[in-house]
C-alpha cells in the first residue's frame, strides 16, 4: 500500500483546449484496445463536456425553429455553466481573474475542439469513434 501525491503543474493558460485537442489520438487506442479503452476511458467526452454540446445543439434548435425565447434562456444558460466550469477549473479563491477568464473562453470553445479532434483521429486513424 502506497499513496503517491503530485504537485500541481504550472497553470497554463489554454490547458483545457490543449487536452481536448490531444484527445485526437483516442480513436487510435479505440482502434487498438476497443475493450480496454471503454473499460478506462468510456467516452472521450467527459460529462460536462457532453452536458454543453446537447445545450448548444438544443440551443440551435431552438433558434432554428424561430423560438427566440427558449433560445435566449438556452444560451444564457450555457454561458452560466461555462462561468461555472471555468471557476471550479481556475478555483474558487486560488487564481487570478485573469485564469478565470482563459478557463471560462476555454469551457465555450471546449466542446467543439474535443468533437473535431475525435473526428479529425477518426478519419485519420479510419475508426469511428462514437460517444
């Protein structure tokens, strides 16, 4: 029984989209190891990441079908849980506002980084990675 501690890494302001970007190479390991990929892994799409994207698409629907209303609410709502995401990623207290403002523009752009890099893997690595 051992208990190992890491230290903390620099902050590095674009970490989150850098992460997403890098899950490019997921579809290669799904390729490789289907069984143990979803046994460690599951989706390449953490659930906050998920919870974003089905916002944003019922949110284009929404604008889509002409309610301008449920749309409103719809990206308010998103924009709000963005503003969450980046204070529990920057730490409440810890960082500067400065961090708070990279985490909260990185939770926006997060979603669609992460499905363009496991699409970009899919197509280069010829396997389809589905959520």
């Amino acid at each position: 029984d051992c208990r190992v501690s890491h230290a903390l890494r620099p902050h590095e302001p674009w970490d989150l989209l850098k992460n997403c970007w890098n899950r490019r190479f997921d579809p290669l390991l799904f390729k490789k190891h289907p069984v143990e990929y979803r046994k460690a892994v599951g989706s390449p799409f953490p659930l906050s990441l998920r919870a974003l994207l089905v916002l944003r698409i019922l949110t284009g629907v929404a604008l889509l079908s002409g309610n301008a209303s449920l749309a409103a609410v719809g990206g308010g709502s998103d924009l709000v849980f963005c503003a969450l995401l980046g204070l529990r990623r920057s730490g409440i207290g810890r960082h500067t506002m400065v961090q708070f403002w990279y985490e909260w523009i990185s939770s926006i752009a997060a979603p669609f980084v992460l499905a363009g890099a496991v699409i970009s893997g899919s197509i280069r690595f010829r396997k389809l990675l589905i959520i």
